[in-house]
C-alpha cells in the first residue's frame, strides 16, 4: 500500500530527478554552445558513430566534434575538459568497437589529411589514409610504406599502434610525430616514441594526441614500388574486401619466444613469420572459422578476420571476442590480445 507520506517521497524523489535531468541538459547546451563558438569546428548532437567506425556499430555520442585545425583542436579540448563530462578522441575508427549505447559524453576528432614532401621527407597529417600516404609515397618514388598498401585507417592509428605487415612496420621510417600533450605541442624523434611490436609511447599515454608524423624514405624505383604494393593490396583485398565491415585482423599476432615453451615446440615451423606466430593458427586450430553470433561472423576463409554482416551489435560481436578468447585460453592456455579498443562500455572491459 502507497501510503500519503511515501506518495509525499516520491514526488520529492521526481523532483528531484528533474531537476537533474534538467541541469544535465543544461550543461550539455552550454559545453554544445561553446564548442560551436569555436572556428573551424563541426560540431552535432547525438551523431552515431556506427558512421565513423570501421564495423559499422556504436550507439551516439553525446556531442561529437571534428577539426582540420591544430589550433581548433586543441580549443575543443579545453572546452571538454572544463565541462566535466566525459571525452574521448578518436581517430580514423578503424580499431573501435562502440557500445551499441554509444558513449555518455563528447567524442574529438582531428581530421586534418595534408600530405607533403620535401625531397625524400613526407609529412603526413595525423588525419590522412594510411592508403593516401603509402600511395603518395609510391608516385614520387619514395619507398619505405609500399608494405603497408591496404592496411586500413589514418596515419596517426598507424603511428599510434605502429602498424605494419610482411615483415616492415611504420616505425622503421619515423623520423618524427608532432603531438599534443595535454600543454604544449610537442616533437618526438623515433627514439623517443619508444616503438614496439604494435606499441608505442602514444599508447601508455592515451591523452597525447598525434597531429602529424615525418617520416625518412629512401629514393627508389616507382615502377617497381607500384608492383609490390599492388601484389600486396591483391592479397589483401582478397582477405579484407574494401566492403567488408571489418577491422582486419582482430587479433594481434604472437612472438614466438615468449610462448610457454610446450606449445611454441608444437607450433610447426611452416606457420612462423619473422619470429611471429599468427593470432589465426591458434584460432583456427580452436575451431573458429565461420563461428557466428547474431550477424557478427568469423570468416570461413581466415579464423582472425571477424566481420559484421550489416545487422549486427555490439553486443553480439564482443560476445564472439570473448568465446574465441576463451576457447584459445582452454587449449593453449595463452591470452590472446585484442587489436581493436572499447568505447562506451563503462569501467568493466566488456570481454574476459
């Protein structure tokens, strides 16, 4: 039974879930209102980042704001930082997988995509396709990124994760990356930004962001440079269709010598590549191959390319990530580690 004085606390408890429901609207027209002052930047509301995304799934942003300019960048930041609410940069959205609630607060994105050259220099804007810079290279006959033709998304992803395939990773021809520490605008020498196997110093340091990177390439043939590149992109296009709602391979590939040592003496020598063993031998061996929740689906083809077939979730595609994760675990007892980054699912990592 409501009794008049519980009636009472629920229309005081109403109230007062009004009222904050009003002061967070109100906070959110005042931080939309400032980043809209500011030149240079688009801004909107409620944009769904299932369109900024390589897989094509994630709820809204709150506000969602992007910029070509350095200086209208960093201006957003501030903004979002003063208004206490939650703030993510994100870049080309190739590697993201978005909660299908999408993400409580303000998305960034720089999108500046100049590509120059100074002799065998180029400097390459952070915003810019790895694809536009590879092939920019090429037709000047600058080699050094003909391996990279077909990897997906923006040079600064590439920097940032140090990309790369058959052998050569982006970081063997940094020369340098302008970023922005969170003060000032910064330059790191390839030393500095402290490149690994998929690692670099941007990634223990998620609130620095890239701007732009130069990079030391060495003269060469373009004929020849054309002809790799496009025996790469052939093998790949096969593999990751430009079509396909993908983030190439899901998985990142395992270094052979810190395998427990059982199973790196069962791995046979054939599968190895430059001390590496792929995600995909582990997978494949787990039964992965045309595994499917919802319409998220393991290619039949290639057991480390997850793809969404048009109609599927989030929810359903972080499912998969932790069965495969968890079949791996059971018969190998080895982690395998994820490529792609969560946005939007809270604290808790939606995946074991």
């Amino acid at each position: 039974m409501v009794t008049p004085k519980s009636r009472h606390a629920e229309r005081r408890t109403g109230k007062r879930e009004r009222r904050d429901a009003s002061s967070i609207i109100e906070a959110m027209d005042s931080t939309l209102a400032r980043l809209s002052a500011i030149p240079d930047l688009a801004v909107s509301r409620a944009a769904p980042l299932s369109a900024h995304t390589r897989f094509a799934i994630g709820g809204p942003a709150d506000i969602y704001a992007e910029t070509a300019s350095v200086e209208a960048f960093i201006a957003a930041l501030a903004v979002a930082r003063a208004s206490g609410r939650d703030y993510m940069v994100m870049g080309g959205g190739t590697n993201l997988i978005v909660s299908d609630a999408g993400f409580r607060g303000i998305m960034l994105r720089y999108v500046g995509r100049q590509i120059l050259a100074a002799g065998a220099r180029v400097y390459g804007d952070a915003g810019a396709a790895l694809q536009d810079l590879v092939d920019f290279a090429i037709e000047r006959g600058l080699a050094g990124l003909e391996t990279l033709a077909g990897i997906p998304g923006s040079v600064g992803a590439a920097v940032y994760g140090n990309a790369g395939a058959y052998g050569h990773s982006i970081s063997e021809r940094v020369f340098g990356v302008r970023f922005f520490d969170g003060k000032r605008v910064r330059v790191f020498d390839n030393a500095a930004c402290e490149f690994h196997y998929r690692e670099s110093v941007f990634k223990r340091h998620k609130d620095w962001i890239i701007f732009s990177a130069e990079l030391a390439l060495s003269p060469a043939d373009a004929e020849a440079l054309r002809t790799t590149a496009a025996g790469i992109l052939k093998v790949r296009n096969e593999k990751f269709p430009v079509t396909m709602k993908c983030a190439g391979s899901i998985f990142k590939n395992l270094l052979l010598a810190e395998l427990p040592a059982a199973v790196a003496a069962a791995v046979p020598e054939k599968v190895v590549r430059e001390g590496k063993v792929p995600a995909a031998y582990f997978l494949e061996q787990a039964g992965a191959k045309g595994m499917s929740r919802g319409d998220i689906h393991v290619a039949a083809y290639h057991a480390n390319l997850i793809y969404n077939g048009g109609a599927g979730t989030a929810a359903d595609l972080c499912a998969l990530i932790a069965e495969l994760k968890g079949r791996v675990r059971r018969q190998f007892e080895i982690d395998l580690e994820e490529e792609v980054q969560y946005v939007g699912f809270g604290d808790t990592c939606p995946v074991g």
